[in-house]
C-alpha cells in the first residue's frame, strides 16, 4: 500500500518511520508546506517532499497534521475515495467530526482514528481480564507543553475516555458531565488545561476521568474496579497489576492472627509490536479486508461524543 503522509510534527515523524518499516506499506509520499522540516523527513525515509497534497500514486493517507486541519484534509481524502488514517481527535469539534465520519460511511471508505493507546500491551492485557467492571478511573497529567495549542478534552482527555469506553464493551455513555480549569499564563484564550469528566453508563457503571497539562510529574494510569477485584494499568511502565481483598480468620499458636488480606497478581503481558506500528497493522488490515471497516468507524464517535459533552456541560 502505497502512504501518503501529512504533516511532520512530532507524531508524523514516527508515523513515516513506522510506514517506511513495515513490509506491508510505501511511504511515497511527504506533505508538509515547511519546506526544510518535510524535506528532511521525507529524504530520511525515501519518500517525496511536496507542499500540497496530491493524490497521484497514492493508496491510502495518513493525517498528522495540526487538528485544526483535519476537517479539510479528511474531506478532500475522503471525497477522493482513499482510506484514511487521522491523527485524534478527528476533527477540532464534535460537528466536524460526525460529519467526517458520516462522509467516510457513505461513501464506504475506511476511517481509524489514531487511539494509539488502543495498542498498548497493557491495555490490551487488561481488556483480556476484565470481566463485570462497576467503576473506572483514569489519570493523564503531564507538565505544560507550549506547543499545544488546543485545550487538554481534545488533546488528552478523549484517550482515556476512549479507554474507559472500551472497559465498558464499547457502549456509549448513557450521561456525560464536565468540569474545566484554565490557570496557565501562556494557555491560548479559552484553551483548558484541566478537564475532568464522570461518564455512567447504561449498566449503571461509572467513569471518572482526569486530564492536566499543568501536572509537575507525568502520570498515565487507569484502574477497573470489579466488585471482587481491582485492575490497576500503568501506561507509562506499561504494567498491569491486579488486588484482591480477602477477609479470613488465621490463627497461629502463639494467638497472633489476621483477619484481612490482599492478594496481588501480576499478569504477562500481552506481546505486540511498538503501538504505532501495531495499529498501523490493524489500518492495514481493515484494507485488506482482514478487520471490519464499519467495526471500526463505529468505535470513533463514542469518545468524540463524550468529550463533547464534558465540554458543553462544564
């Protein structure tokens, strides 16, 4: 399959090493009106440099561009009829997005969002052992990064609403509330650097959610509670660990006793290749018609919605 990439950025640069690797993918072509930052990259994997998109040889598109391009960008993929991969969030409101989305569904072109931590051996270890999860948290705070213009629902938080989603099955939130904090200086005019979200779910399952970009220690982390064990994820060491509390009565001859215990396990992880590069697999497998195509479009507007409300109720 032959890749056309836009946008150089931090995350578009792993996306043209992760394409120019793999077995099954070209990287062609380079699309970045900075003529230096994308002919560097460009001539780093062997592809062209071009300022503008051109569809000329190209079989499917990969979107890293900044967010507030992705609407435009993504009509004009879409409208070409080639496969696209784009960068979360789809698009920089939810509107944008579900038009997206029902643009790639009627015209019947495939559609993945990159919710990169989909592909983390921890949560995919963990999505394993989750049986009946009742309530579901999740922390993403970082320290401030001034090259992120949007606020952090857009930025952080839809990946740990995605997440806690997929701890429930997939299911859309049954109610959705929101709080906002802007505190930073350098923050653009009505940019959050602090979202929260509590998300409850037809089942009666409740999700709490935090995102922070003004944290002084990086904290990626998500913990499933069930009603006899907790599940706790490190997305950072990438680790799972699960609890289990036992109340008992142990005697020893001497008298001395407990009463209580907590059990600890630590699973195997599941083994994949580096995230980027595994969901690169699954792109290419919905073109090749190995995964489901409306599976997939189906699983990107949840999150998108849910964020959306966290920021029309905060």
């Amino acid at each position: 399959m032959r890749f056309a990439l836009v946008g150089t950025g931090v995350m578009g640069a792993l996306h043209a090493r992760v394409v120019s690797q793999s077995d099954r993918a070209e990287l062609v072509r380079v699309v970045e009106p900075r003529e230096d930052v994308g002919r560097e990259v460009a001539e780093r994997y062997g592809a062209e440099w071009v300022p503008e998109l051109d569809f000329a040889g190209i079989d499917a598109v990969i979107v890293a561009s900044a967010t507030e391009s992705h609407r435009d960008v993504a009509y004009r993929v879409l409208t070409e009829g080639l496969p696209l991969l784009v960068e979360k969030p789809v698009c920089a409101s939810l509107a944008e997005t579900e038009e997206i989305v029902a643009l790639s569904a009627a015209r019947d072109v495939p559609l993945m969002c990159g919710f990169l931590e989909r592909f983390n051996p921890a949560i995919l270890t963990a999505r394993q052992l989750v049986d009946r999860p009742v309530h579901v948290t999740a922390t993403r705070h970082s320290p401030y990064a001034p090259r992120i213009r949007t606020g952090v629902a857009w930025d952080l938080l839809v990946h740990d609403v995605d997440l806690a989603i997929g701890m429930f099955g997939g299911a859309e939130p049954a109610g959705v509330r929101g709080m906002l904090g802007h505190f930073h200086p350098e923050s653009v005019a009505g940019a959050e650097d602090v979202a929260e979200a509590l998300l409850t779910f037809p089942d009666g399952g409740v999700a709490t959610v935090s995102a922070s970009r003004i944290g002084q220690r990086k904290v990626r982390s998500l913990t499933v509670n069930e009603v006899d064990r907790c599940i706790e994820v490190d997305l950072l060491r990438k680790d799972v660990t699960i609890y289990r509390h036992v109340s008992l009565d142990a005697a020893t001859p001497d008298g001395r006793g407990y009463r209580q215990q907590s059990i600890i396990e630590i699973p195997e992880l599941i083994t994949v290749r580096e995230p980027l590069a595994a969901q690169l697999d699954r792109f290419l497998d919905i073109l090749d018609g190995k995964a489901d195509s409306a599976e997939e479009r189906a699983s990107i507007l949840p999150a998108h919605r849910a964020v959306g409300g966290v920021l029309a109720t905060a």
